[in-house]
C-alpha cells in the first residue's frame, strides 16, 4: 500500500511538472543550426523563422551575425540589426503564434558610446534600460512576467543604430512556480491533466497485477 501510494505521488508531481513545463522553450540561434558572417557588410537583413513547441517563432529586421565583429559581450550567432546593415530595421520584431508567458532575451549595444533600449509587446509591457558600449560588455537581460505575441526591439537612436539579440526564451516555468517575479502560473493543460489520469491509471492496473 506504501508503494502505491508512493507512485501516485510520484504521477501527480511528474504531471504538475510537465503541465507547467510542456512549452519552455530558449532559442539559441547556434541550437538552431544558425549562423552567418562576422561583419554586417558581408550580409543583408532577412527574416528567419524558428520552429519552436508552440509554432514558428519570426525575427524580422536583421540578420544572423556571428562571432560578431566588435561584440565581445557574445561571440556566437545573434540576430542582428544596424544603420549599417542593408535593410536592417529598428526596431526588430519577433512575432510568436499565440500569446506567450515569461518572457526574456538579452540585448547587446553594438555602439562604441552608451545607448538606450527598449523592449515592448503588443500587451503594453515595455522595458528602456541605458548599455554602456561594445567595448565595456554592453548587454543586459530583458524580461516580462507575461507577453502578447508580438515583441520589439529598438534603439533611441535612429540614424545610428546598432543592436542584437540572443537566447530569446519564453514560457519559462519550474514546476509551477514562475522564473519572472510576478509572473501568474498558468493552469495545467488538458492534454497534460489527461496524461496524468492514464499514468494513474496504469499504476492502478500494475497494483491489480501484483496484488
């Protein structure tokens, strides 16, 4: 009876775990089998799509750079956006399928003098912060505790721009508990809760066996 009681514990944290976990997901433009040149003149703006749990994530406005020239704060693959760049926009703009939660992604200054920065959704969040230059390891960790599907990325500085972005993450949970401080838990999903009742179920049918 111990053992069965045990192994419904067991069922219901595994369950819990994977409701609130199913959709995590980082995209890392070098998991993705993504790359590019070192130097923004060696390439031109172009939309890259990312297959991701919930769908294609959309980065449109720049390009893959990587090994970055004059970005030592990251040198693997970023998407990338300058006034330098040939159809390079700002800002960049990642669309995602549906409506995501706990969402964050670092961003670079690529300018040689401090700059500001903003992150914002179609939901109202936004978030400025203030980088110092390339040289001095300009970048920062941007978040939200809730999204909508549509994130910008954009500089004040217009006529001179120049930023990336990497590890764009989104729907980070651990076990319930959110990794953004205020960030709701979402509720389990049907197809999760009806993974739970067959593992329950097929502890019951072992008991019966063995009993």
């Amino acid at each position: 009876m111990k053992t069965f009681i045990q192994a419904i514990v067991t069922a219901l944290a595994f369950g819990l775990f994977a409701s609130q976990t199913a959709h995590a997901y980082v995209i890392d433009f070098d998991s993705e089998g993504l790359s590019g040149p070192s130097l923004a003149s060696q390439t031109s703006a172009s939309t890259i799509i990312v297959m991701t749990p919930i769908g294609n994530v959309t980065f449109s406005g720049g390009a893959i750079l990587t090994n970055e020239a004059s970005l030592p704060a990251d040198t693997t693959s970023v998407y990338y956006t300058s006034f330098f760049l040939s159809g390079g926009t700002n800002p960049i703009t990642v669309t995602f399928p549906t409506n995501i939660l706990n969402f964050s992604l670092d961003v670079y200054n690529g300018e040689t003098y401090s700059d500001t920065f903003t992150v914002s959704d179609n939901l109202g969040n936004t978030n400025t912060q203030t980088l110092t230059s390339n040289s001095s390891i300009g970048n920062t960790l941007v978040s939200f505790a809730a999204a909508g599907d549509v994130v910008t990325i954009s500089t004040t500085d217009t006529s001179g721009f120049d930023l990336s972005i990497d590890n764009i993450a989104f729907d980070q949970t651990v076990t319930g508990i959110p990794t953004i401080p205020g960030a709701p838990a979402p509720a389990p999903e049907p197809a999760s809760i009806a993974l739970l009742g067959t593992s329950l179920f097929g502890f019951g049918l072992f008991r019966r066996r063995r009993a």
